[in-house]
C-alpha cells in the first residue's frame, strides 16, 4: 500500500489494515508478477473492501501462463476494489 508492504497474506487469508483518511494506491504483488494498482479515497471512518485473486484463472494452457509470468507479470494477480463502506 502507498509503497510499502502492508500485508502478507496467503490463498484465503484475509487482513485488516488501518490507514488514514484520504488516498491510497494498492497493488499485490507476488515474486517478480502482480497487479495493477488501483486507487482508492477513503474518508475517516471508511473501510474499503478489496479482492485479489489469479489475473489467469481463466487461462488453462502453459504457453498463456508463460505470458502472464513474463510479458503480462502486471496482470498476474487481479486486485479488485469491490465496496466502500462509510461510517456516516
């Protein structure tokens, strides 16, 4: 988050990560492969929900893999803003 390492999750770990007020940029990242990054604003009191799951799900033959492990390592991991709760 911002940069920083701010979780270390595994497949089906969840966290909980405070942050202040105002905007983030988050990204996952997973050895040399990721994510894209994707910004989010978040006001005082704001939890914001975020899935990460394989950006390759989808894709079932080795050769596609190899592209998400080189080429397209940006979009290994698909990180997805998925709500905003406001406290107010």
């Amino acid at each position: 988050m911002d940069g920083e390492i701010a979780a270390a999750l595994r497949a089906g770990d969840d966290a909980v990560i405070p942050v202040a007020p105002g905007a983030h940029t988050l990204r996952a990242k997973i050895d040399w492969c990721g994510s894209r990054s994707i910004d989010v604003e978040l006001g005082e009191h704001d939890k914001a929900h975020v899935v990460c799951q394989a950006g390759w799900r989808s894709v079932s033959i080795v050769p596609r893999k190899l592209l998400y492990t080189t080429i397209l390592r940006d979009r290994y991991l698909d990180l997805e803003l998925t709500g905003v709760e406001s406290a107010s």
